[in-house]
C-alpha cells in the first residue's frame, strides 16, 4: 500500500472514531441537561438562563434553546474575524437535535419521577447531571466536528483568547448567560433552574472538563482550527 493511500485510511478511521463520539457525546449533553432541570436544584449555566428567558418570552423551551443558539452562532463568527461556513453549518447542526432533544429527555426524567425524589437524591442526580455535560462537551470539542455554539464560544475564547484555558474559556463564556438570567428575574420577578446545579458548573465545570479531556475516552486528542 503506498504512503498516501495508508494517510488516506488513516484519515478516514480517525473521522469515523470522531463521528462515533460525537454521537455518544450528542446524547450524554442532551441527557445530563435534562436531568438537571428536571432535579430543579439547579441547572448547567446556559441552560437555567435558557429556561428563565423561556419564562419571560413565552416560548417552549426547545425553541428557546434553538433561538439562543442562532444568535450564539453569529456572535462566534464574529469573534472568529472572519467567516467561517463550516463552522456556522456546524453550529446549527448541532443546535436544532439538541434543542429539542433536551426538552423530550426532560419529560422522560419527569416521568420517571425524579422531581419527586427526596433532596438528597436529587442532589446526587444533579451533581452527575453536571459531570456528565462536562464530560460530553470535552469528547464534542475534541472531536471537533459539530459543536454547540454555547460550547464554540468557550472553545473560541478558549484558544484565540485564553491561551487554550478551558477553565478561563468555561468562565468567560458565562457573561451572556449570567445577563440573560438577570434581565429574565428583573423583568418576571421568577427565578427558575438556578441553584445548587448552577453555583458548581460556574465553579467547577471547566475543571471538569479538563479532567474529562485525559481521563473519558484520553484516546481522543483535539482537533484544533481556530
């Protein structure tokens, strides 16, 4: 086999195994946000924000979190400087399933009663929830085929920005939503989906992710293009 038919396989090996954890991290996303609002001590920090605004606009949540993406995928290409076609697609590939998929798994866990659990499990449910959305956005961006743009800003700011940071990325990211939420509370006196959940993915969750990037699935090295 010659040299440039070996690169060509590999090539193609390393896209499939890309593909492969970009499904499973799809559905670990989808899954552990979910959980997090249905425990309601607390949800991850885009997603508390996306249920307050859902609250003060009157728009289903899946909705709302495909809108927010919308408007998150033209700020990323702006801070890129330049526009980038793949990566706008990429955005919004991967916010539309998402979006809604995380409303369906919310019902399900409804439905299975976790709202219902006494504070303790609910706390546990709630901390695994987080883990498990920082594990799933680690395998996403280092597979780097689509991303949501939630999770492209902190990767943008993360290494154009930041010097490859993930835990500066995590927090400096967090400036919409934070103000999203405030506005929300200001304007319908509510506040839902923050809590518990919320004080530690501020905290704790870029450190997560770095823990996840050697430690679920290390196999898988980023694929950086910025």
């Amino acid at each position: 086999m010659h040299k440039g038919d070996e690169d060509k396989l590999a090539k193609m090996k390393d896209f499939k195994q890309r593909m492969n954890f970009l499904g499973i991290s799809i559905v670990m996303n989808a899954a552990g946000n979910a959980l997090t609002i249905s425990t309601n001590l607390g949800s991850a920090v885009w997603t508390g924000s996306t249920v307050n605004l859902s609250n003060w606009i009157h728009i289903p949540l899946g909705t709302t979190l495909f809108i927010y993406g919308i408007v998150i995928t033209i700020a990323n290409q702006l801070l890129l400087g330049h526009f980038d076609r793949r990566r706008l697609f990429s955005n919004l590939l991967y916010a539309f399933p998402f979006s809604y998929l995380v409303s369906f798994i919310t019902l399900f866990w409804n439905w299975v009663g976790v709202p219902g659990l006494g504070l303790a499990a609910r706390v546990v449910l709630d901390t695994i929830g987080i883990m498990v959305i920082a594990a799933a956005v680690s395998i996403y961006q280092r597979s780097n085929i689509l991303l949501h743009p939630n999770d492209d800003l902190s990767y943008i700011l993360r290494f154009k920005f930041l010097k490859g940071s993930a835990i500066l990325g995590q927090w400096v990211s967090y400036t919409p939503p934070i103000l999203i939420t405030i506005a929300s509370v200001i304007a319908t006196g509510q506040l839902k989906a923050i809590g518990y959940g919320t004080i530690l993915a501020l905290v704790a969750q870029g450190m997560m992710m770095s823990w996840s990037e050697t430690h679920v699935f290390p196999q898988l090295k980023h694929h950086i293009d910025i």
